[in-house]
C-alpha cells in the first residue's frame, strides 16, 4: 500500500483513480481543475482532495497525471502549484495523458531536476476499459522505475509494458492511432460500399472477419456503424488531438503518412457535421452524408 | 461422390481441385489453359484431364472454375470450347474466380439458358488457405442450389456462406479487399513511424495487438513488414486486379472510396519499384524507398 496522488478525474482519470484506491488498496489523494468532480470522487471513494495539483501530490510515492493536452500537462506539473514543486525526492511522476513524446522528454527533464523520476504511460482501452480496470498501459521510462511503478498501475490494466526510454510510451501510442485511422476509414468504406450494393453487412462480417479482412474494429464496430450509432467509443474531437500529435512527431522523426494525414483531415469533415463527440467509427457518416 | 470439373490449375486450382479429388473423394477432371499443369496434376492425383474446358465439364455434376479475370471467365464458360458448350441440364457451375459482379450476373443468364445452375464464389486465405483446404468460400446464389454445392466446396474451405443473389460472393470478396487496403497501409504507416522513431516493433505488437489497433495483418505480417521480407502473400499485381474490380463497381454502386482508390495508386508505385509479385504488405516498402 502506498501513498498515491491523482490528478485529472475526466472519464479516464476518475475509475483509474477509483481503482487505485479499490483495487489497489492505495491511500489516494486527488485533483480535479473543476474542484465539485474531485469531491465527487471523494464522496464515492473515500480518499482525500487537494486545493491544487502540488497539494495533493506532497508525500506521494506515486503521483498519476491524466489530462487533456500538454498545455495541460505542463500546468498541473511545472506549472506554479503543479506536482513538482511539492513531490519529494525518489516518488516517482506517471503521466497517463495521451501526449507528445517532446513534453515526456520535457518533463523528465524537469522531474530530474527534484530529484523525481517519470514514466510516461498513455492508455488505451476508452472508458469502458477505465472502467472495468482493464486498460493497456504503453511506458516509457527506466527499467528500476517502470520495475517499481508496475505493481502500481496494475490497478487499472490488463497489459502494461516497458517500450524504451521515456516518450517511447507515446511513440507506441501514437503507433496505435496511426494503426486505427486506417483501420477504420478501411472498414468504413467496405460498410458503405456493402450497403450500396444491398449486402448484409452483419453476415458478411460473420464470413470474413477471421481472415485478412479482419480487425479488432471490425467485431466491435460493425454493427453499430450499420446501424448508423456513433456513441460507443473514443470521440472525433479526441482523435483529431491524437492524430495531431502524431503528424507533429512525424515532421521531426521523418515518416511519411498520406493515410494518416488524409483521415484526419476526413475526421475534419466529421466535426463539421457536428460528429465532435461522435466515436471515431463515425468516418462511415461522412461517406453517407448528402 | 460426384462427377465434377476443374478449370484453372494456378496456384489457388491446382490445390483446391486437389482437395476435390483427395478430402471429396470425387471423380476429377481438370483442364488448364498451359495442358503441361493439367498433366502433373493428374499425375499426382489421379484424375483425368481434357483437351478444352468442354470436354473437361461433359457428364459433370459441379463445374469449378478458377481463373485470372473477367476475360478469362468468359473465354473458359462461354467461349467456343468453354464449359457451358458442354454442361448437361441440371448441373451446377461454380466460379471461384475473383472477378466482376456483373460477369458473375452475365455467366447466371448464360447458364440459364442451357439448364445450367451458377454460383459465383470467390475464395480468400490465399495459397497457404488453397494448400491447407481451409478457404473462405463466399457465395453469391440461389438456397436451394448453395445446399447442393456446399458438401462439395467444403472439400476445401473451412467457412462456406451464402451472401445472397448471383453477385453476393463477389460483392463480399470486395468488401474484404477494402478492408485489407484500409488496413495494411494503416499498418505500413505505423509500423514506418516505429521504426523512425526506434521502437522495437515486436514489443509494440505485444502491447497493442489486441486492443482497437488489432487485426490479422498486424498479428500475421508484423515480422516479415519488420524485416522487410514481402514473399509471404497475396501479389500487388493480383491486389490491384482486385482493386480495380473494386473501383469500377462503386461508379456503379455509388459508393464513395477515396482511401481505397488512393492506396490503389501506392501500389501501383510498389509496381514501379518492380514490386509486382511481392505480397500486399509491401506498401511498406514504398514508404520506406528513398
């Protein structure tokens, strides 16, 4: 049982918390931005709440960070009242924010400074794996830190694994996203082209969805997707973020993406019909629309 | 036990027809455009071979045809030797060709004409699928002749399902060449960027693959994209014959496929980096040519 502090109850961070405190057995102090959230998680987990990120964060051993951009990041971290001014030598810093491996390498910087060591550990699974506890947590960092920090964030994962140095969690995250944009335009255009052509789509996908043809995506959107339902998942406004993380890292480690680029610019499209909190699985209503 | 024919001994024939003979325990006929095939086959299964597709199909119950395109299809069914000069009323002509919808319609109206049955059924799983009698099968016709045909296809398929009318197989088969597209450049794009960033690949496929990133190409392909080997599939020269059955149905259909289109014309640069027979994984390479 450790001493833990985490920052960010959105609707990733609020049940990874929850499970720290539950299923971890962590002694767990929180920060909200909108402080009525914090004392929400309180009230339902029964830890303790703090006025700002560093009060919350003083005497951890473990202090989570889960919020929505590096601007954000860096505010609740080196920001005046963020975790580094009060966290204390040896805890260790986890950042479960979907970020840019240049603000990991920042922050390890930083965190190096106090003496603090960092992982930056984004996650996949959506709120339904914050949820259930399952997550996949993608790390980068020292092997005695991540070594030490496992056990830790194993209340909320399935998976967790050391990828490299730090950013390396992000680079793999960002691997992931790259992964679906073209999973998902791919799949996207199969159902509207079954469609046009009369198929059924559910039975198509029974025949070919252990094949070549399939996907994680595939079991797990079609039939939503068919049914023209986009509220089951990651939000456009969400992956648009991600994919414009991805296309910035791209400028500086050289790869080419023409897939990648494209889908976010159709993602563009989907936000303009007003698909902003639609999931991404929504790419088919823009093939659809008038 | 049936009397059936086998036309086309190419890589996905001359196993498959192999399967009717040896796992059927059919009488087997076959004929090859190249009769030098057609002779090594029945010499290593020992079925018998004809002069023409004709005289190959004479007296048979099922017909299997299995050929390069459109053109090929109309040459050994309608044409002056093809089968249906010969079929007798009642049989049942089964095309395994990838080819078009409308071919698909044209070769049922012919059929009809002599009494003849037909079921357009495209295969996917590739040679190793072919070798190993574990296709997928996708039909396109009527119940009641599906119900008679499928005891015999099952000689070399592990899944056999009706779709629909006359054309449903071949729609199906699109379907799934889409997704592939989708798919394998959203890989090669992810696993490029991996590598620009130097991730190890294999550990981001640990972490990833069975979360919303996951597919069959990552699970399947992974390893050789890594290594840079492209001899362990499906041909880009057969992959953009798919692709351009594809495109030309959805100016029928209406449907809208601009990453499928777009990733017709990277292979098409695979072609001109002399990529022809390398296998659909390849769009890796293209990202990575200097």
């Amino acid at each position: 049982m450790a001493k833990v502090a985490f920052i960010g109850l959105g609707v990733m961070g609020f049940p990874m918390a929850g499970h720290l405190k539950q299923k971890g057995g962590h002694d767990v102090a929180v920060y909200n931005r909108t402080a009525a959230k914090a004392a929400d998680w309180a009230a339902k987990f029964g830890g303790t709440t703090g006025a700002t990120p560093a009060e919350a964060a003083r005497d951890a051993d473990f202090v989570f960070t889960c919020v929505g951009n590096d601007d954000d990041l860096r505010s609740v971290t080196t920001g005046a009242t963020g975790v580094l001014s009060s966290m204390k030598a040896g805890a260790i810093l986890i950042d479960n924010t979907t970020a840019s491996a240049e603000v990991a390498r920042e922050l390890e910087a930083a965190a190096k400074e106090k003496g603090v060591h960092f992982i930056d550990a984004p996650v996949s699974g959506g709120q339904a794996g914050a949820e259930g506890g399952v997550l996949t947590v993608m790390c980068g960092g020292e092997q005695a830190i991540f070594d030490k920090a496992k056990p830790v964030i194993d209340a909320y994962a399935r998976m967790v694994g050391l990828m490299g140095p730090v950013g390396s969690g992000q680079l793999t995250k960002m691997m992931n996203q790259i992964c679906i944009a073209g999973i998902v335009q791919g799949l996207s255009e199969a159902i509207h082209f079954g469609k046009q052509s009369g198929l059924d789509i559910e039975k198509v996908v029974d025949v070919i969805s252990k094949g070549a043809a399939g996907s994680w995506q595939m079991e797990n959107r079609h039939k939503t997707m068919d049914q023209g339902k986009y509220d089951f998942g990651f939000a456009v406004d969400w992956m648009r973020k991600d994919l414009d993380i991805v296309l910035t890292e791209s400028r500086r480690n050289g790869a080419k993406l023409p897939l990648t680029a494209l889908v976010d610019q159709f993602y563009g499209d989907v936000q303009a019909m007003g698909g902003n909190r639609w999931d991404t699985s929504s790419l088919l209503a823009r093939l659809e629309r008038k």
